[in-house]
C-alpha cells in the first residue's frame, strides 16, 4: 500500500510540474493584445509608423515596439529571435532558412507592397532621363559625366537592391557614400549639383498632393528609360504596378509565430483593406488589395 501511495504521488507531482512548464512556455499575446518587438527596414519608417499609429488605436491593448535600422540588421535580429515580426524587402535565402529549420522556427512572409528606388538630382542638374546602361555607369564610375552617388546607408537594402539587381558581380565605384538615411540622401542632394540620390519613393513623394502626382520641389526626379516600351518612366504608383518603372521591388513581412499572437495580428492588418489603405497613400503599391486605374495626364 505504501509503495502504491508513492507511485500515486510521483505522478500527481510530474502532472503538476508538466503544467508548470506549460504555463510558463503558453504564449501571452493574442491576435490584438501583448507585447513585441518588430524591426523595420528604415527606408519605410514614415509608413510603419501610420501603421502602428492606426492599429494601436483600433487594439489599444496592443503593444509594439518597432526599431527602425537598415535591413540587414532586420535579418540578423530575426535570426537571433530578437524580432517576432521583421519588414524587409526580400525574403529569406536558403542559407538562412536552413538555420532556422534547425532551431525549429518556421517563418512565414507574404509581400504586402510594392516600392520603387527613385533616383533623384539637384534642381539644376540638366538630367531628366537615364538609360539603364547609364545608371550601371553611374554606380561603378564609369559614366562620362561626373556624379557623386549618395545612399542611405551601406547596410541598406537600396544597396543590396543596386548591387544584386542592378550590376550584379560588379562593386560600386569609388565616387558612393552613405549619407545615413533617406532624408540625408534628400538634403545632401539638394545642396550638391553633382549629386544623385537613390531612396524610396515615399521619400520624394508630395505628400499633400491629392493625386499622388506630384514630387517634392526639393530635388528633381529622374525617368529611368524603359528599352522593352521605348520610352522613359517616372516613379508613380500606376508605373511601378506593371513595372514599367523598372527600379521596382516588394516590400515583405516575415514572421516567426506558429500561433494567433500580434505579431500574426499586425502582418494581417498589413495585409487587408486598412494596412493596404495606408501603404496606397504613402504612393507605394498595395500588393492585396484590388486598384483600379484611370487615366490621367501626367507630365514626364
């Protein structure tokens, strides 16, 4: 009988501790409420933050924490487990997937919207239009005309666009800098003659223009010639949907929760009627969203 007893406590006593251990690993946040943290490419910061301005007042028991940075370090804090939720603008490489496999983490990405890499120059830069070939010149020094080329950061993933989409195999020429951020791309530009800038289009977008078709008066915006149409395209939103601005490309959320928590919450709101709202105003391409265009006199 004392054995029996013995044994009938051992197991109540491994139940409880399994229930312990559940209770201590059962996940804290839902769909709208708990707390997270997120990292943000930082070309996109202005966006994201209407974003979360706008969520976290429709779940005000919602809490996260976004750090802005370039994206590689969005990479490396999703690898780490540092952030449940990153915003970036490729997804994950085989490599990295791989690692992730054998820590037994399953990510998830969906692309939510398109952005185009404006290129922009001073006022009195005579410049309006660049060929594809030009631009290649520009970016490895080679161009006959001198430039100065100004990016946002070398961690950036304008640079890794440029290098992996534009002159891929090739390095950049001794005439780039990175002036820090997106705005500093702006005002280094206006103030340079020879400068050209490469940032995100919500950068150089007029933002109090109704029609989404006016640029800052800052900086002048260049048209990138389109070889397959024979003709010069500027970044507004119904060029970047058919690429026919060639400098295109997503803008993608990955996260790591295999359960309804925020993280799950946020990239679902990103993705539906008002997530996609905010990124149609902000002049990017909502990517899940129906647009239906209509003609309009645009001046290149």
């Amino acid at each position: 009988m004392q054995r029996f007893k013995s044994i009938c406590l051992a197991i109540i006593a491994a139940v409880s501790l399994t229930a312990c251990e559940d209770d201590t690993h059962k996940p804290t946040d839902t769909l709208s409420t708990g707390n997270i943290e997120i990292s943000v490419d930082e070309t996109y910061e202005p966006i994201i933050k209407e974003q979360l301005k706008v969520f976290d007042s429709s779940f005000p028991d919602a809490h996260i924490k976004a750090t802005y940075k370039p994206e590689s370090d969005c990479i490396k804090d999703f690898m780490d487990g540092k952030a449940r939720l990153i915003l970036v603008t490729r997804e994950l490489n085989a490599n990295e997937k791989q690692v992730l496999e054998q820590k037994k983490v399953v990510p998830t990405s969906l692309a939510v919207a398109k952005d185009a890499v404006a290129l922009i120059v001073n006022k009195k830069n005579a410049d309006t239009i660049l060929s594809a070939a030009q631009i290649k010149g520009i970016l490895t020094g080679t161009y006959n005309k001198k430039y100065t080329v100004v990016f946002d950061h070398q961690g950036s993933s304008t640079v890794r666009y440029v290098l992996d989409s534009l002159i891929p195999g090739q390095k950049l020429g001794a005439n780039v800098f990175a002036a820090k951020s997106n705005k500093a791309v702006v005002d280094y530009v206006k103030d340079n003659e020879e400068a050209i800038g490469f940032v995100g289009m919500s950068y150089i977008s007029d933002m109090e223009d109704p029609d989404g078709l006016a640029f800052i008066g800052d900086v002048k915006v260049i048209a990138v010639y389109n070889d397959s149409l024979n003709r010069p395209y500027q970044p507004y939103q119904a060029y970047i949907a058919p690429n026919w601005y060639s400098l295109t490309r997503n803008l993608y959320y990955i996260h790591r929760e295999t359960y309804p928590g925020l993280a799950t919450g946020f990239a679902n709101f990103l993705s539906r009627e008002r997530g996609q709202l905010i990124f149609k105003q902000a002049r990017l391409f909502p990517l899940r969203s129906n647009i239906i265009f209509r003609e309009a006199a645009v001046n290149q």
